[in-house]
C-alpha cells in the first residue's frame, strides 16, 4: 500500500475532515494534482454526506421523542380526569380504595404498553437512521470507484500522449 493510499485510510470526518479535504483541493488545485485535488473533494463530500445522516438520525429522534411525550401527556391527562370522576362518583371507604388500586394497575400497565411502544418507534427512528448512513456510505463508495475510474483513465491518456509526443512529458 502506498503512502498515499494510507493517508487516504486516515482522513478524518467532522469539521478537521473538511478543512483537511478543502486543504487538499487548494494543494492539488495550485500544484496542478487533480487526484489530490479529486480527493480533497471526495472527502468533504463523504464528510457532508456523514454530518447529514447523523442530523437527519437526530431530526428523527427529536420528533419521535416530542411526538411521543405529547401523546402520554395526553394519555396522562385523560386517565387523571378519568380517574377523578370516578373517585368523585364512590361513596364508600372500601370502593374508593378497591378503584384506587385497580386505577394504578391499569395505569401501571398501559405506562408498559406505552414504554413498548415507544421503543417500537425508536427501533423504527434508528432503522430509518442506519438505512440513511448505509445509503450515504453507498454513494461515497459510489464516488470513490468513479474517482479511481476517473484517474485510471487520466493515467492511460497521459501515457497515451507521452507515446505520441515523448517530449512533452519532460517538459
């Protein structure tokens, strides 16, 4: 493995990724290196595509977590006013403590059933999340075989040229 190829094993991701890529865009770019140049590009957009999976995993769980706060808060609040008529309604020691205690089973178990729920929603929010990293990396992966497609082709036709007109690669 070259040294190139090592230091391309090696780029970072996050903000220190891309001003390394845009460092490696400007090097190439000036010294005239399109495959430096090349991979400085390809790596702010694997950079990009990695920071929009992440925001759009989060976006996600935002609003499962924001949709799934209103809905037990409405729950909540339904079962409170339910629960206050009903002990409203009773008349006796016992029925009041006899409902009291079948009120918290109930809420016991619906809490459950929402907790199930709720982790239903995440596993589908993280799904949706996992399936967006994979298709990023896809595309970068994508782009990396163009790339190298791209520079196998510009190696064949500097040789190419080089075949024609030797004296111009001494240049």
């Amino acid at each position: 493995m070259s040294d190139h190829e090592q230091a391309t094993e090696r780029t970072s991701g996050g903000v220190l990724g891309k001003v390394i890529g845009r460092a490696k865009m400007l090097l190439g770019s000036t010294l005239g290196n399109s495959g430096l140049d090349r991979e400085g590009h390809l790596q702010q957009v694997r950079v990009e595509a990695e920071e929009e999976a992440v925001g759009r995993g989060r976006e996600a769980d935002e609003k499962d977590a924001q949709a799934g706060l209103a809905i037990a808060q409405a729950e909540t609040e339904t079962e409170r006013r339910e629960l206050e008529l009903q002990l409203a309604r009773m008349s006796a020691e016992e029925r009041i403590e006899r409902e009291r205690t079948q009120a918290q089973d109930d809420a016991e178990q619906r809490a459950r059933a929402r907790e199930g729920a709720a982790k239903v929603r995440q596993q589908g929010a993280e799904s949706q999340a996992d399936r967006e990293v994979r298709h990023a990396r896809a595309a970068h992966a994508e782009e990396v075989r163009e790339a190298a497609a791209l520079e196998k082709e510009a190696n064949q036709a500097e040789r190419i040229a080089d075949a024609v007109d030797p004296e111009a690669g001494d240049r």
